[in-house]
C-alpha cells in the first residue's frame, strides 16, 4: 500500500490566487455575456416597436395614398379644419397641408393638414364638423412638397408632379418609445412619394 505525503497532495490542488484569479474572469466573462444579452433585448424592443409603429403609419397614409392617386385635382399649401391657403405660384410647393379634390368640383374636398398644438396630422373633409388623427407625434411642420421626377422641389402647379410627404416622429405610439435626446435615434421618418394615376 502507497501513502501519499503532504507535497505530493499540494501539487494537485489550486492556490487561493488562482482561485481568486478564475472566479474574477469568470465573473467578468458573465458579466458580458449578460451586459450583451440585456442590450439585445433592448434593441429588440426598439426595432419591435418601430416595426409596428411603421404598419400602423403605413395604414393610416395608405387611404390617403390612395386618394391622391385617383384625384382630379391635388394642392399644397398651409391649412386648419376651418380654412386653407394654397402656396402662390412661384413659390417652393411645400406645406403643412394638402387639399384633394376626387372629382372636378372644387366644392368637394379632402385635407390633410399638420396641427401645431398638438403634434399630429388630422384629416377633414368638406362639411366635416370633426377631425380624425392620422399620425402622431411629428415635428416637422413642411410636411407635403410638390415634387419633378427628379425629387426638386417645385415652384409651379405642374399636371405631371410627384407629391411628396415625410412624416418625422420624435415618439413612437404603440408601445409607448421614445426616440429623442438621449436615446438611439433622433427621430422616426416615413417618407412617401405619390402621384396621381389620371393625369389630364
């Protein structure tokens, strides 16, 4: 029978350093790994969100999307409910409204205008004593621009232009994300570019 001495028994075992020394990179390569999984999860959130902010945005232009392509008539300038103002001729087509006119009356109109009180993009239409809310939580007042097919900013009423909207959003709705100062983006824009089918 061997008997093992006390040195040989020293030399297979661990020093309270090396111990030491393992369980801090352990610890280290653990708390990377969860710093790394708890920002994936948070970018997740983040994309998830503006995914679903964008098909909520989606549905709520594509009415208006298609208003404007089967429209007989299309102007841009500033607007509320009550009243609209068109952008004079040899003046940059751009604005906070857009009014759509279906048929050839102009007594029979569509408008999309930006409110400044409170941030959102309503739709009215003629004889409307209410407003529904398109889109909320954008800053940018030029919404609406009248465009060539090169993506120039148009000074006249020309029967061929492109109308353009960009929609900028400092929140996200659903859920709730806020995309401003101190987060990851500036802002949330959506960009839509339309022209009108039935062009005369």
């Amino acid at each position: 029978m061997k008997i093992l001495s006390s040195t040989n028994c020293r030399k297979g075992a661990f020093t309270f350093t090396e111990i030491m020394v393992a369980g801090t990179l352990l610890m280290m390569v653990l708390a990377g790994l969860l710093s790394a999984h708890l920002f994936g999860i948070r970018m997740f959130e983040i994309t998830k969100a503006k995914l679903g902010a964008n098909d909520e945005a989606r549905r709520a232009i594509s009415l208006m999307t298609e208003e404007i392509r089967t429209a007989k008539l299309v102007k841009i300038g500033d607007g509320t409910m009550d009243s609209f103002s068109e952008v004079d001729v040899d003046t940059k087509q751009e604005g906070s409204a857009v009014q759509i006119y279906p048929t050839g009356s102009t007594n029979q109109f569509i408008r999309y205008f930006w409110d400044p009180d409170t941030k959102q993009l309503m739709r009215t239409t003629n004889g409307a004593s209410a407003v529904s809310v398109v889109a909320n939580s954008i800053t940018n007042e030029l919404i609406f621009a009248a465009e060539n097919y090169q993506g120039e900013v148009l000074t006249n009423n020309e029967n061929n232009r492109v109308i353009a909207m960009t929609l900028k959003f400092y929140q996200i709705q659903y859920p709730i994300v806020r995309i401003g100062p101190g987060e990851y983006y500036d802002y949330y824009q959506l960009s839509a570019r339309i022209t009108r089918r039935a062009l005369e």
